[in-house]
C-alpha cells in the first residue's frame, strides 16, 4: 500500500470514529505513540493524517496540551458566495442574535484611503457588530469603512 493511501486510511478512519461518536467531541486523542502503535502505522502517517484532520475542522491541537476533537462544528462557507454573519450561523443550525452594535462616524487611514481612492481622513460609517448565535457568544465583526450617505441632492 502507497504512502499516500495508508495516510487516508488513517484519516477516514479516525473521521469514522469521530462521527460514529467513538470518538466523542471534546475528547483528547491517545499519545501519538500510542494511537499510532495501536493503528499499526508509523507516526509520521498518523501526524499528517491528523494534520488534514486538523484542517477539515475536525481536530483541534492544543500546543502542550494533545490534540482533540473539535467540540463545535466549524463555520463553512464556500469563498465564491458572499453570505452575512447571520446566514452563516444559520447555515450551522443555530440562530443568529445580536446583543451589540454600533455604527460611528470616523476617518479612514492612509492604507483604506488608498485602497477606497479616498482622501486621507475622509469620514465613511465604521460598524461594529458582537453575534451571539445560540445564545453563546462567538463572533465579533468590525466592518468598514464604508462610504457616508450621499449629500441630499446628489
């Protein structure tokens, strides 16, 4: 069996004992010797197995500590679709609040400006948004700047 493919087996197993619940979310992975000596592979094909985990959103390694299974799904969203905070907490199966916000005026920086085609400390609208989906606070976004509502007139 190929390298590549022994490492998939692993990982298509360990995914199989994450979702069949084998694995229990929030439950810390044996010692790496350990998990890997009882899989019959080497610790380099587990560590990258555990690797991609880590990357699909399954794992999550906590430096000095193991590496564990993710206890909260993580957010998904496809780059080429632009969805707001609150269609992405629903696309999860919660539901979306907000218990802050906050929308000032203030000026942009030199970077924003020239990125905007703005003058230095031109005024645009700065809003501040904290989420709470579920009733458990996550998310926090700062947007902006944005362009001020055009004069009447204009």
């Amino acid at each position: 069996m190929g390298r590549s493919s022994l490492v998939r087996q692993v990982q298509e197993d360990l995914r199989g004992r994450i979702l069949d619940g084998s694995l229990p979310a929030g439950s810390q992975l044996p010692a790496e010797v350990d998990l890997a000596r009882s899989m019959g592979v080497s610790r380099t094909s587990l560590r990258e197995a555990v690797q991609q985990l880590q990357l699909d959103g399954l794992l999550i390694k906590r430096h000095g500590y193991g590496t564990f299974v993710r206890s909260t799904p993580p957010l998904r969203s496809a780059l080429n679709v632009n969805k707001s905070t609150s269609e992405l907490i629903r696309d999860q199966g919660m539901v979306p609040g907000t218990v802050a916000a906050q929308v000032r005026r203030a000026a942009v920086t030199p970077h924003e400006a020239d990125r905007l085609g703005l003058a230095p400390d031109d005024p645009v609208m700065l809003t501040w948004e904290h989420y709470v989906p579920d009733a458990f606070e996550f998310v926090v976004q700062r947007r902006g700047p944005s362009l001020p509502p055009a004069a009447p007139g204009r």
